[in-house]
DNA sequence: GCGCTTTGATTTTTT
DNA sequence: ATCAAAGCGC
C-alpha cells in the first residue's frame, strides 16, 4: 500500500521523528542524518495519515535550494501535491521569501505601498551614504558599513529606532540612534526593505495587529523549521507567534553546525525552544548514512573539543574507507596544482569531476584555485563570488525595472539617471536631491515634474519643486524622465522581459553595450541571460492574459532580489564535469564524494578575526565540522605554509588539524608528491630562506617597543609609547612631534623605525590619545 | 559634465 | 593587490 511507503527504509529514531503527531517537537539532526529526509516523510505523513491540507503546513529552510529540494522530495512521496488543482500549493519558503509574501499581500498594513523595493546590500550602502550626508555625519568617523552591521544587529533583537534612541549610553550611540532613524525615513521615502526589515516588520505587524496574526495562525496548522541551529531571534519569535495558537512547531537542527552567529544567528534558541515547549518530544538522528567511518571519527574528534556543546556522537554503518589525507603545500599555487594532480588520480577510482568540491573560509582563496584550473583546462563551477544579479549591467537594468515597479525607489534612480552617460552628472543629482528632501519626496517626483526649459519645477498640479539647474541640466533630467514615463505607462501591459527590452533599446543602454570592445560581448550574454530568466519566470508562474503584467513584475523582482547563488547552483547536466569551488558557510547542507578543504591555517581556519574569542574559535572548529561532513568518501585537508607572498603571511598549520586522531590520518601520499617535484626549484629555496622569519605574529612587537624614534609618512617623526599584538597585526602608539598622539595598525600603517630605544628608558607620557583607525 | 589619474582604504562568512 | 572615491584637466 502507498502508505508503507512513507516508513519504508526509516530508522526507528527516524520513524519516530515522522510519526509524531501533535505538539512541539525537536529534532536534532547530526550530518548526513537524513534530515532532509525525515521532514519530507514527515510533510507525507501529515498529508496523508493525519489529513493536513498541504496548503496548512508552512515549511521553512534555510535556502531556496532547501525549499526546492524539500519540495521535490514532498512531491515524490505525495504526488497529489502536484496535481493541477493543488499544484505548489504545499509552502516551502525561506524566512525572508515568507515575509516578503506576507508584506506583498498586504503591504499597507506595514506602512508599504504595493510595488515595494527590497533593498540589497548595494542599496543600503548608498541609502546609508546619503543618509550621512545629509546629516552631515563624517563617513570616516562613522563608517556606513558598521553603522549598517549596528543597524542590522539592533533590528535582528528587535529594536526598533524608539528603542534604540531610548537606550543610548554613548555619544557614538547617540549619533547611530541619529542615523538609524534617518535611514529609515530615506527607506520609507522610497517605498524600501532591506532585508532585516522583511522579518522585522512582519514580527511587528503580528505583535500589534491581532487579526493579522490570527489569520495565519489559523492558516497554518503545522510548522516545519529547517536549520534551526542558524535562525536567529527574530525569527524564532516569528514563528512562535504564528505556532501560537496550533503548537504543532516543529524544528530541525545540529548545534554543532552553527555557523551564522555573525548573521545574529542565535543557537541559543535551541535551548529558547526547550524552555518555551517544556513538552517537546526530542529525537536525535545520530546516524550518519553519508560519511566513512574514518572521515566521521576525523569529524567527531575535532569537534569534541568544543566546550559549549551537547556531548552527541554520530555512528555509521558505512564502510571504514580511506584515511583523511593531510597535507602542507608551499603557497596556494601549489596547494591548488596538488588537488589538480589528486583529482587526475580520482578519476582512476570513479569519483565523478561534478561530485568533487573545493572548500575554503573566504572567497579570495577560490582565486588560485581558478588560475590553476584554467592552466590545466580543468573546468569548474564558482558558486558566490560575483553573484549573477550584482553584475553591473544585470543591475543596472533590473534598477530600471525597479523603478517603474516602485517609483520612489531612490537607489534605483540613483543608479540609472545617468546610465548609459546622458549629461545628468553629480551637480544635478545633488540638486535634485535637495529639492526632493525639501519636499519630503521621492526623486523621481522631482525629477519627472521639471518642465521644458524653465529653472522650475511643476508638480502635477500641486505646489512646484524649485530646483536651480540649468537649461542643458534640465533638457537631460528631462529625456530621462521622459524614459521612465514610457517605461511606467508600457509595464501596463507588456511582460516584464519585453519591458526590459524596451528599456534596453530606450535608453540607449544597448547602443553603449553594442560599442564596449572589452567587456561588451560578455555584458550582453548576461543581459540576455537576465532576460531569458525573465521569460522563465513568466512561464513557470503561469502568466496568461488574466495575469496583472505589474503583478509578475513585482513577484519577479522579489525572486531576484531574495535567489542566493547556492540556489542557483544545480543547474546541473552540462556541468556534470566540473569541480565545484565554494565557501564553507555556503557548502552547508551539500555533499560530496570528494571534499578538499584548503587553507587550514592558523589564521584562515580558524580565522584571525576569530582566533582570540573562546566562542569564536568555536565556531570556527564547527565550520571546520561543516566541511569535513560534506565529504563521502574522501577527504583532503591542505594548508600552504605561506599564502599570498607578499603579505608574507606564514601561518602555522590549523589546530584543527592536531585534533584528528592519527589513525584516522595519512600524510604520505601527497608529501612525498611534492618533496619529490620541487626539491630543486625556485620556490624550495626561498622557502628555506623564509624560515627564520616565519614566525610572523611575534615580529611586529619585537620591531616596536616603547621609546623607539620612529617615522611616519604623514605624521613625521615620532616616539613609540606602546605596541601590542592586535588580532593577527600589531597596534603602535607613537606620539607624533606636533601631531599629537595615534593609535596605528602595523600592517597598514607607512611606519619605520629611525632609532632603537635605549634598554630601561621609561616611555614618554600621554595625555590625549587621537584614535587614527576606530577599531570596531 | 566627463573621463582619466591618483589616492586611500580595504580582506569573513550572506538571506 | 584591488577597488572605490576624490582630484584634475579638458
């Protein structure tokens, strides 16, 4: 019978897990667990045992990939959930694709209006910028990017600007409380999200607005948390509210693989979920039908050793397997050319190019990884990076479609009044600016009421915007608004990628491509790209002539805006040759046959930025958990004794690396591969040469110490007070002659030393430090 | 206003 | 080393 189906090949814990019927539930799921697994039997078994209606249960992951993968795996179990009458009826969203779908549909409630922007990470820089200048705030003192990360923090806890302002302790609080609530206002302006406000004022429309809460805690009976580990507070509390009323919250995760606490992820909220449902059921998945027995014991050993930690051992039946292979290359070129080599010989043992990834902490390392690919003629996939929808020319014309869809969006106009160039230049846009914040209103108000040749400005029937500009300025302020009018009134009717078309064609922007000779071949096969997605995206959401055209444009910019690249990634077939190069945060949830982890270095893995916090350091070691479970059958772990030569970083092998047991290692096999090639080369001599000076991170206090004669670039000559190392650099105090006192990072500072300090000469004193670079 | 050159800052991870 | 913003000449 079908049913059977549902329980056939599950474990007793596994089983347990999908049969549960009502109430909270936890399930703590350890790597290649079948998690993914479990809550798609789960979905089956409460479609079809306990009756839910798919459309009821809201199922939520961590990202589109997850929820397309989820939901594939839904509709093969229960293939009446892609009949036509119920067809994507079963929600599988992301926290943020959720929200936004609550707001889209009732954007007022909110204090939207419909066609709202969701801003990226491009749009809240330039939105911060303005706001700055405007009140007059010195980027360098408050640089937007970490007024940003302030802003992000205080809305992932739910602060809101009335409670920031009513919390400040410090004057640099008092002036971020200032610039909170001016980016907030240029936001509302210009109709705009950013991403923290998708949850953020969905969390506030459910606490204040009790109909609207009940409406969708009657709506969903059943809720399905994935990666739980990772959802920070704000989330949580999202779906709490919503599990209110049902309880039926269930919610899946591994602490140990808790990457996010960067993104305000809080794993914490394991323990939240604990005391908040004191009656949930607890299942811990800790068989692993992924990994070898040999690369789990590698993986479970390193990640003992963090304290903070649920003691949890995962047990696998699978074959013992090869050891893990450890390896120290001389530099990243040859820690790349080894893993070139290694994947010639895994071809011998049937280990397929697409089912071999390259892991890394930062993106820069993917960079030698390309270089030697291409020399070789290896083809790879990049996933991250350069995100398709952040190319220049992708954006610029997804701006243009922005702003007919929301024609308050300031960054969108910002970005394309003078694109391709049409004599619209810096003067004019400030001056526009101006009128428009005078006026309290959006840009291209201002800019579509200028009229003709006067210094004027008309408002369509109202009191007129006075700008001062002159006649040229207004003629091309004119033509571009004249543009959008087309553009506006066109997307009544036409498709979003026949829009694009038009917008192509109308502002020239084809022509300025058409006559690029470098990189204008290149742009077009990305804007043709855009708009083939853009045709996709019609045909799969069904639009027929009783479509809205202005409602598929919203719902396709909201899926540009929310797709990651991960998502993206398993366009598969064509690239089933090619190795795949990605982050470590980004591998999550993927596995492999073949994983390489490279740059294991103190340093990069764990990260300097991490390496003096406990709990950092931690969650670097479960980052490093993360990768060596993506691995089936073999795992590669390289570090390079030095990286990026003229940095001259040498860091020492990872700790991570000491904590694999022995016997679950081998360091022959690529060793010797490479003592033997490169005994006589170049690069082996340098190397010999370099040792004594490797020891980097006790050099910079050993070239300062208090009392030195030093000299600036800027600042002229001075005296060290004081030097100490400083996350992976050394911090100088030099009081300058006449300059006064700085606080100056080695590495950046242009600093050399005149004399040496007499041995026991006490270092001058200070009264008044000057900080140079505000330390975060 | 535009485009080239110079300077100055910048390196973690991303929905 | 690389990229963005500022500066400068046309």
């Amino acid at each position: 019978m079908l049913t059977d189906d549902i329980f056939e090949g599950l474990s007793p814990p596994q089983q347990e897990a999908v049969k549960h019927s009502d109430g909270p539930l936890l399930i703590v799921a350890g790597p290649g667990s079948g998690k993914t697994r479990v809550m798609a039997h789960r979905v089956a078994y409460l479609v079809r045992h306990l009756h839910a209606k798919p459309w009821r249960i809201l199922a939520v992951t961590f990202t589109n990939k997850a929820a397309r993968e989820l939901r594939e795996r839904c509709e093969s179990l229960v293939p009446e959930l892609i009949d036509s009458f119920t067809a994507q009826v079963l929600p599988v969203r992301t926290f943020h694709s959720f929200c936004a779908l609550v707001l889209r549909r009732k954007p007022e409630h909110a204090g939207l209006e419909p066609g709202f922007s969701i801003y990226d990470d491009d749009d809240q820089h330039r939105t911060m910028r303005r706001t700055l200048e405007d009140l007059e705030i010195d980027p360098k003192r408050f640089p937007p990017r970490s007024i940003l990360s302030t802003i992000s923090s205080a809305k992932n806890s739910m602060i809101g600007v009335e409670q920031f302002a009513s919390t400040v302790e410090t004057y640099g609080d008092e002036v971020v409380a200032r610039v909170y609530e001016g980016y907030e206002r240029a936001l509302h302006t210009a109709n705009a999200v950013d991403f923290d406000d998708l949850l953020l004022k969905v969390f506030q429309l459910l606490s204040s607005q009790q109909d609207v809460l009940e409406e969708y805690q009657n709506r969903y009976e059943y809720l399905l948390l994935d990666e739980f580990q990772d959802t920070n507070p704000l989330q949580f509390q999202i779906a709490r509210l919503i599990a209110e009323r049902h309880r039926n919250i269930c919610v899946v995760g591994d602490p140990d693989q808790s990457i996010y606490s960067w993104r305000h992820a809080d794993p914490a909220n394991i323990s939240e979920f604990q005391r908040l449902y004191p009656d949930a059921t607890i299942v811990t998945l800790d068989q692993c039908y992924r990994s070898t027995q040999l690369i789990l014991e590698a993986a479970d050993s390193v990640i003992a050793n963090n304290s903070e930690r649920l003691e949890k051992h995962l047990w696998t039946e699978n074959i013992r397997g090869e050891p893990v292979a450890i390896a120290e290359a001389y530099d990243e070129n040859e820690e790349a050319r080894l893993i070139l080599d290694e994947i010639g010989k895994l071809d011998e043992e049937d280990i397929k190019r697409g089912e071999i990834a390259v892991m890394y902490r930062i993106n820069a390392q993917s960079r030698a990884m390309e270089t030697a690919c291409n020399q070789r003629g290896v083809p790879y996939r990049l996933v991250g990076g350069l995100k398709f929808y952040q190319r220049k020319e992708v954006k610029d014309l997804i701006c243009f479609l922005r702003l007919v869809n929301n024609p308050a969006d300031d960054a969108a106009l910002e970005r394309i009044i003078n694109v391709p160039p049409r004599g619209i230049g810096q003067r004019t846009v400030d001056e526009l600016r101006r009128a428009a914040r005078e006026n309290g209103v959006p840009l291209l108000d201002v800019t579509m009421s200028l009229q003709g040749n006067g210094n004027e400005a008309l408002t369509n029937g109202a009191a007129p915007y006075r700008v001062q500009l002159k006649t040229r300025a207004i003629n091309a302020v004119s033509e571009f608004a004249g543009l959008m009018r087309l553009l506006i009134q066109q997307s009544m009717t036409l498709q979003p990628q026949q829009l694009m078309d038009l917008a192509l064609e109308r502002s020239g922007y084809l022509d300025s491509v058409k006559e690029d000779m470098e990189r204008g071949e290149e742009k077009m096969e990305n804007l043709q790209e855009l708009l083939g997605s853009a045709e996709q995206f019609a045909i799969d959401n069904g639009a027929g002539p009783e479509y809205e055209p202005r409602e598929l444009l919203s719902e396709f910019l909201e899926n540009v805006a929310l797709v990651s690249d991960v998502d993206t990634m398993d366009r598969d077939g064509d690239l089933g040759d090619a190795i795949t190069l990605i982050t470590l945060h980004q591998a999550k949830g993927l596995e492999f046959d073949a994983v390489f982890m490279i740059g294991l270095e103190e340093g990069l893995l764990p990260h300097s930025r991490s390496i003096e916090d406990l709990s950092q350091v931690e969650e670097e070691r479960r980052l490093c958990y993360v990768g060596m479970t993506r691995a089936r059958k073999r795992l590669y772990m390289l570090g390079a004794f030095q990286r990026n030569a003229r940095r001259n970083f040498a860091g020492e092998p990872s700790r991570f690396l000491q904590e694999i047991p022995e016997s679950a290692v081998t360091r022959q096999r690529i060793r010797g591969m490479r003592r033997g090639q490169r005994i006589n080369e170049p690069a082996a001599i340098k190397r010999a040469a370099a040792v004594p000076a490797a020891h980097s991170a006790a050099r910079p206090r050993a070239q300062y110490s208090p009392g030195d004669q030093v000299k600036h670039a800027h600042f002229g000559k001075g005296v060290v007070i004081s030097s100490r190392d400083f996350r992976g650099d050394a911090e100088v105090t030099v009081a300058f002659d006449g300059q006064g006192v700085k606080r100056l990072m080695l590495n950046f500072a242009p600093l050399s030393k005149l004399v040496t300090a007499e041995e026991g000469e006490p270092p001058p004193r200070v009264e008044k430090i000057d900080p140079v670079l505000d330390i975060p």
